[in-house]
C-alpha cells in the first residue's frame, strides 16, 4: 500500500490536499467559491487540448487557468461577479467540449481528466507538482496580511491603501497555479470539493483564522489519507470517498457547533 | 440556400426533436435566467447542473432514461441547499459548493459503477455535454410538460420573486414568505437545469441560463422585457446553434460533427460581449458597499 507507485501517490495527494486546504480557506472566507469551483473545471479544457495537440498536460491547465483567472478578475469588476464567473466557466468548458470531441480518445481521458486519476502519478510528476504546491503556498505566505485584511475589512484595507481589486486577482491566480498542479491527480471537479469542504468545516468550528487555517488542512489531509485507504481497499473511484467525505466533514462541523452554540447565536 | 442549410436539415427527425427541445429549453432558461441573474444566484444555477450530471449517471447506472435522473437529482440537491441555509447570501455560496462537492463524488462513483457494468464508455461525455440531437422522440412530451409547469411557477411567483430580490425586508413585512419563495424558485430552477441538461449537456446549461438574462439585463431595465429579450436571444441562440452543428458535418475534420453546445455556448457569449459595445444600463448598479458587505465576515 506504500511502496512503488502507491507512494508517489501518497506523496503528491498529500501535497495536493495542504495546498486545497490553504486556498480552499481563503476562497470560503473571500467569498470566492464559485471562482474556486470554475478554475480548476474550466483549466479543465486545457488538459484537453494540451493532449489534443500533444503538448504536457500540466501546460494547457496552467495556461487556461491562468487566462481564467485573469478573465474572472479583469471583467468581474465591471460587471456582476458571479455572472462574469459563470460566463468565463461556459466559455472554458465549450472549447473543452470542442477538444474531447476532436480527440479519438476522449471517454477515458475525459473522466480521469474530471474525477482525477491518483495512482497514475509517475515518479517524474512528484518533483514538478511539489515545487508548484511549494510555489503556492509561498504565494499565500507571502500574502496572508493583505489577503487577511482584504477578506475581512475590506473598507479598512481600502482606507490603508491596499487595493481590494488587486488582491481578488492575485488570490485568483493563485488558484490558478494550484489548480494546474493538482488536476491531473485529483480531478477538475474533486479539486473543487477538496478546497471547499475542509474549508467549510474549519470554519464552522473556529473564527480564528490561524486555528481555522491550520484546522482546514488538517482536514484535507485527513480526507485525501482516508480517501486513498479506502479507495486502495475498496477500488471506488477516489472522487467519491473525497467528494462525500468533504461533505461530511462539513456536516459534522455544523453540528458540532449547532450543539455547542445557541441557535440565536449562530445567526449573527 | 444550399449554402447556409446543408441538405435535409428540416426533413430529419432527429433535427426536428432537437429543435422542440431546444424552443422548450431557451424559453425556459431565458425567463428563469433573469430572476437567476437578479437573484444573483449563477453558482445555484451552475451547481444545480453539475449536480443533475449525478443523476444522469445513476439514471444511466439504473438504466431508465437521464432526464428522470436530472429532474429527481435536481430537486432533491435545491432542497439540500435551502436547508443547510441558502438564505444569507455568503453562507449560501458555502452551501451551495458543499452539496455540489458531495454530488460530484457520487457522481465519480455511479460514472465508475457504469463503466463496469457496460462496455461503453461514452456515457460521461454524452452525461456531461449532452447530445440534443440523440434525444429520444418519447422524452418530448415530458420536456415539454416540465418546461410549462416551470414557466407557470415562476409566472404565478413573479412579483414575490422579484420583490425578494430586491428587497428581502420589504418582502417579509409585507408577508411574503420569502423561505417558501425562494424554495419554489430553486425548484423551478432545477427543473429548467434538468431540461437544458438533456438539450446541451449538463456542465453547459449554465451557458443558457445565465447568458442571455445577463444580455437581456444589460439591454433593458425592466425585468419582464428583460425576459421577453432573454428568451429571444437564447432561441436564437439555441436554433442557429443546431443548424451549426447540423452543418459542421461537411466541415473539416471531414464526417465529424462539433458538438452542438459548443456553439451555443459560443453564440451566448458573442451575444453577451456584443452588449459592452453599448453604453451600459443595469437594472441594479452595483455599489462598492455591496460588494464589501459581500467580503466581510458574516
């Protein structure tokens, strides 16, 4: 279960799931849900197209994601965001459609491409997804202060001079990188329930954003471990036990602090 | 003629269905869209779609037809998402990605069970970008029908709909019950995603959904014209699409089609960008505040 090829999975899966758990925290509490749901499904196109033409996959999820990225931010702050969000994610999707139906062997490639294909990962694919995951996470270290402030006072950000709209962008083409690391193991649409998820539960229990910070993480990790055990025993597709367990865990968070919490304060 | 209808377009069955489907489908999304885009509820819409690609592959895993399985799985995700608390407009982002997440893994799983049970392997691409023109000829009338009972909801909700949207507090001290409102509403959203899920592939409904209410929204300011416009635009959108894929057959790569969602998406979106051509009029500005209030901690 550890050794060969399982453990280059182990390896990057769990790479994956810290970077899931740290965007994934501040796109719940940026309020950028959606946009953390249409990167990676939209970069999703540039896999692709990347096989259709015949370049490295991991080159077509970065170049769309960040064209994404860049598309969600620069419009979206003259229109409705959502809207703009959901328009760039058709967009991305139609050219993807477009790509599979082109490519000859596209059923199978579209599925691992969606719900992700984690024991495929070769030894040459650790190094590159861990400096990308390592990128990433220096990207938001980096950046926590004005990422912080920007989510949780925006006026006070403002008033400081730190702009709101250059930080959206920033954030977003974090994602972008994080996604175009992480597709290829996890999956366009699983990437989406490994960052929301843990995220989701950590902050139903705690306000504190270090402790909720560590706690989504923490989360992920769990969820990705767990995930890869039972799909080694069981065969399901990983996307499942990752998909409902984040869910759960989200559940359970709320639970929990329904019990622990009066409902009158819960609505604040 | 020749030239722009390549030969038997109309005299084919299949062009014929998908052409029902497609009328009943842009209708549907067009009049719904706007309420969507008002209500600012595009990741619902989109979730409800993504969420529906579930219930296609348990349909297709149970062997009954795929539009049973969106409209049920689509129902019951809308009904999950108001209870985890669709109300406050950032806990509902949340809630809406939490449900969508949980049906994405199901859906990795009924998808991995069908591939074990049958050979084929092109259920998920015809799940997730739909093919209007394998519409069997008996799902008609069930399109047909959902789609006139999804208009009539949010015909007879119109006004509580819109009042919601607007204002909340207002609604609610006039004694609207905006719970139960918002409740309809998602269903009658889930069943139009459930229909455009059929015609254009699950993961693109939103294209119909959201792109021509956002269009029409940048055109005109009233929202019943807005919807009037809206529909237009995705009939328009929807019928020059089918004819597109109709003809791509003799394009090049030779005897290969493109999907038909690929152009409908394309059309929506040239429609859409063709508006920021005009001086832009929204029917709700959007303030600085607003989208603060939408950043702070709840």
């Amino acid at each position: 279960m550890f050794t060969g090829l399982m453990a280059n999975t182990w390896i990057a899966a769990s790479v994956v799931a810290v970077i899931a758990g740290m965007t994934g925290y501040f796109a719940v509490l940026r309020g950028q849900t959606f946009a953390a749901h249409a990167i990676p499904n939209g970069a999703f196109a540039g896999a692709a197209g990347a096989s259709l033409i015949g370049v490295n996959v991991i080159v077509g999820l970065a170049v769309v994601a960040v064209a994404g990225a860049l598309g969600i931010g620069a419009l979206g702050s003259k229109a409705r965001h959502d809207v703009i969000t959901a328009l760039t994610l058709v967009l991305m999707l139609g050219l993807g459609a477009v790509f599979v139906s082109m490519s000859t062997q596209y059923a199978q490639e579209t599925y691992s491409l969606l719900f992700g294909q984690v024991t495929g990962v070769s030894q040459g694919e650790v190094a590159p997804i861990a400096g990308l995951g390592l990128a990433a996470a220096l990207a938001i270290g980096v950046a926590f202060r004005p990422l912080m402030l920007t989510s949780a006072l925006p006026e006070v950000a403002e008033a400081r001079g730190v702009s709101t709209r250059k930080v959206d962008l920033y954030f977003l083409l974090v994602m972008a990188v994080a996604t175009s690391m992480t597709v290829p193991v996890v999956g366009a649409l699983l990437m989406f329930s490994l960052m929301i998820g843990p995220a989701a539960a950590a902050r139903s229990v705690t306000a504190r954003p270090g402790v909720a910070l560590a706690l989504s993480v923490a989360i992920a990790l769990a969820i990705t471990w767990l995930s890869i055990a039972l799909f080694y025993r069981t065969n399901w597709p990983l996307g499942f036990f990752v998909g409902t367990g984040g869910a759960l865990f989200y559940l359970v968070g709320l639970g929990a602090r329904r019990l622990a919490v009066p409902r009158s304060l819960t609505r604040s | 003629m020749h030239y722009l209808v390549e030969p038997g377009f109309l005299g084919s069955p299949s062009v014929r269905t998908a052409l029902i489907v497609g009328t009943v489908v842009a209708v549907t999304s067009g009049v719904i869209g706007v309420f969507t885009v008002i209500r600012g509820q595009s990741f619902a819409g989109h979730s409800l779609s993504d969420v529906a690609t579930t219930g296609g592959a348990g349909a297709f895993l149970a062997g009954i037809d795929q539009f049973w399985g969106f409209l049920v799985m689509g129902a019951a995700a809308a009904l999950l998402m108001e209870g985890i608390g669709v109300q406050r407009r950032r806990g509902r982002d949340v809630a809406t990605g939490v449900v969508l997440g949980g049906a994405l893994g199901l859906a990795a799983l009924f998808l991995y069970l069908g591939t074990l049970k049958t050979a084929s392997t092109g259920a998920s691409f015809t799940i997730l970008f739909g093919s209007i023109f394998v519409v069997s000829p008996d799902t008609v009338p069930a399109v047909v029908a959902a789609g006139l009972i999804a208009l009539a909801v949010i015909a007879l909700l119109a006004r509580p709909l819109l009042l919601t949207a607007l204002s909340p507090d207002i609604a609610r001290t006039r004694g609207v019950p905006v719970r139960a409102v918002g409740i309809a509403y998602l269903m009658a959203l889930a069943v139009d995603v459930s229909l455009s899920a059929v015609a254009i592939g699950a993961v693109l409904s939103t294209a119909l959904l959201i792109g021509p209410a956002a269009t029409a929204l940048r055109l005109v300011k009233s929202p019943v014209k807005a919807m009037a416009v809206a529909a237009a635009a995705g009939l328009a959108a929807t019928w020059i699409g089918v004819l597109l894929a109709y003809d791509s057959y003799y394009w090049p790569p030779h005897g290969h089609g493109w999907p038909v969602s690929f152009f409908v998406v394309a059309l929506v979106l040239a429609g859409y960008l063709a508006t920021y051509a005009r001086r832009p009029r929204r029917l709700l500005p959007r303030s600085p505040h607003e989208e603060a209030a939408e950043c702070s901690p709840a």
